[in-house]
C-alpha cells in the first residue's frame, strides 16, 4: 500500500514539472496560467487607457462632426465615433469574458486630462483653423497610440490570447485611421479640400 502512494506522489509530481515551461516552477506555471485567465496588472491597466484613448477620440471627433464644415473632415469624424465606440464594445466583452478588470492609472488620469483640454482647444475654434487642428491632433494621437500597441503586443508574456488578438485588431484599425488623418493633413494644408466645404456650392453651368 505504501508503495502504491508513493507511485501516485511521484506521477503527480512528475504532471506538475512538465506542465512547467522550462526555467519555471510547477508554482510559477499555475500563477501564469491564472494570470492568462484574467489578464496581468499591466494589461489592466492597458484596457484602462485604451478606453481613455477611445472615449477621448469619441469626444473630440463629435466636436468635429457638429462643427466641422467641411465634409472630409465630418466624414472622418464620423468613422472616429463609430470604431472607437465599436473598440470600446469588443473590449469591454473581452474584458468580461477573461475576468479582466481594467485597472485606471496615472497614465489613465493623464489621457482623459489630455483629451479634455484637447477638447477645450477644439471648441474655441472655426473654420479652417478647426479642421487643421483637429486633424493635426488625430493624427498626433494615433501616432503615439500605435506605439503604445506595439509596445505591449510586443510584451505579451502571460497575457489571455483573446486580449492579445483584440490588441492586434486594435492596432490595425488604428493604423488605418492614421493614414487617413496624414492624408487628410496634407489635403488641409494644400488646400484641396475646400471645394468640399458645405457651405462652398460649385459652379452651375447648366443653367438650373
């Protein structure tokens, strides 16, 4: 009988070390593993800012819709609401279904700060000088936000694979949107888009 249980000790034993990455203890493995199910400390406080991220470009960019006249620049407003409204769904879903809590931090307190006097800016401007500031700050705030998402795909040790995907979705979306904004930068400053202006009718040569 004793025999039998040490035979069962050591098979249990033997589970837990190849279960076990290499360098790690069969203890370092389960606390991985629990990690992975509700994400880091690190990832929650990413989920934290990135919602900021979104919640402030969903702010400024309504800012743009009801402002704006021009209609490249409403139309990319417009896309801003809706994928940065769509970002903030998908990661609150993922976010339930890991067990995730998103953590706000420093950094987070900083984002929606940053996004609250980039909105004061905004709204105290017209015309022309709206839609280039408007721009030159989307284009400002896609730049560093993709470096942040690069950094942390980067850092991926023990992170959940349906968080690490939605990053990965995230950070395509967000490239599209800054090569959009850098498009629409250098349209402004050479002034092609003003004929999209609304108020600016073209020229009627057929009489009606």
């Amino acid at each position: 009988m004793k025999s039998i249980v040490i035979g069962t000790a050591l098979i249990v034993a033997a589970a837990g070390v190849a279960a076990a990455q290499p360098g790690q203890t069969s203890d370092q493995k389960q606390m991985t593993g629990a990690e992975a199910m509700g994400g880091t400390p690190v990832d929650a406080g990413l989920a934290a800012a990135i919602k900021a991220v979104n919640d402030g470009e969903i702010k400024e960019s309504k800012i743009a819709e009801k402002n704006s006249r021009n209609k490249s620049v409403k139309r990319f407003a417009k896309m801003m609401i809706k994928d940065h409204t769509s970002n903030n769904s998908e990661l609150a879903s993922v976010s339930k279904r890991i067990g995730l809590q998103p953590a706000p931090d420093q950094e987070t307190a900083s984002l929606k700060q940053q996004a609250q006097e980039n909105a004061r800016t905004l709204e105290g401007q017209s015309g022309e000088d709206f839609d280039k500031a408007y721009i030159d700050q989307m284009v400002k705030d896609h730049t560093a936000a993709l470096q942040k998402l690069d950094d942390a795909i980067g850092n991926n040790a023990g992170r959940n694979e349906q968080l690490d995907g939605l990053l990965k979705k995230t950070r395509q979306k967000v490239s599209q949107h800054l090569d959009e904004a850098k498009k629409l930068q250098a349209e402004l400053s050479s002034g092609s888009t003003r004929g999209n202006d609304m108020g600016t009718m073209p020229e009627n040569k057929s009489g009606y």
